[in-house]
C-alpha cells in the first residue's frame, strides 16, 4: 500500500511503518523502539527448539537437539537474544580460560538482521573475554565486513582442519 506521497507502508511487530527515501532511518528506529529484545545468558529447555529453528532460518546444515544441548553446555559464555517468546539470534564462546577464546555459531534471524542485535551480542561475549590474549571467530565470507566493521582484523595466518 501507498500513501499519498508515494510511501510504502507496512505492518511489522504491530507499528505501521512507512518506508521512503527520506524515512528509512526513522522507520527502522520505530521498529526497534517497538520490539524489546531480551539478552540472556543461560539456557532452557524452551529454547533449544528455537536455537534449532534459528539455525534452520540462515541455512546452515540442521543438528539434534542433544547435540545443541551438550554444545552450549560446554561453552563458557553464552548470549540467547528474544523478542516475545521467540529466539532471535544467540552466540556462545570457548576457551581455555586464560589465553585463547573463540567466538562461535553467532546468528541472527534474517528477519531481525540489521538492527544491531548481532553486534550487541558479539559485543557482549567480546566483552565477557576481556583480557584474554587473543579472541578470534570463525566467519562465513558473506559476513566478514559485518565483523571488519566492528574492529575485528582478518587473519592470513588461521588453519583449520575438518574431518572427512
């Protein structure tokens, strides 16, 4: 639908929001304004069926829920982002404690993508590792100016292995 003016308008999270050239910005701060996200650092049972739905939404290759469960359970910091009762994006961390974490499985639903939850979330774990010798993650190529943007350097050094 158009308004007078040649506007698009929508209806997302209950707000009518109007998409022009010149109210874009305007329209995405309403749109965060209206939705609460909630930052969580531990883990129910609830959100395992998320998690796994979340994982399904961005494509990557489907796991079990034991597997997820044990996962997150190992990791040493771990942030679940809701809105409502649904799960909009979650990272976790491993380390050793001392020298050397690693973030990983960051995601955000494509839905909510671009609103900042996925850097507060990596801002977030980033912070939980504060005065470890090195952090590092892993990024799919599409995603590596997401993480250049927020001060993260490319490595030219990095190997990794996977099994057959």
């Amino acid at each position: 639908m158009h308004d007078k003016n040649g506007v698009a308008e929508y209806t997302k999270y209950g707000k009518r929001v109007c998409f022009g050239k010149q109210l874009k910005l305007k329209a995405l701060a309403v749109l965060e304004k209206s939705m609460q996200v909630e930052y969580k650092s531990d883990l129910n049972e609830l959100m395992l069926q998320g998690i796994l739905e979340l994982i399904d939404s961005v494509g990557w290759p489907s796991r079990k829920i034991e597997d997820i469960k044990e996962a997150f359970h190992k990791s040493t910091f771990v942030r679940v982002a809701s809105s409502g009762d649904k799960i909009i994006g979650f990272g976790r961390t491993v380390d050793d404690g001392k020298y050397y974490g690693m973030v990983v499985d960051l995601i955000v639903h494509p839905d909510f993508q671009g609103q900042g939850i996925g850097s507060e979330i990596l801002s977030q774990l980033a912070n939980e590792m504060e005065g470890f010798y090195t952090i590092s993650l892993t990024a799919a190529r599409s995603k590596i100016d997401f993480y250049k943007r927020r001060g993260w350097k490319e490595s030219k050094s990095t190997m990794s292995w996977k099994k057959k």
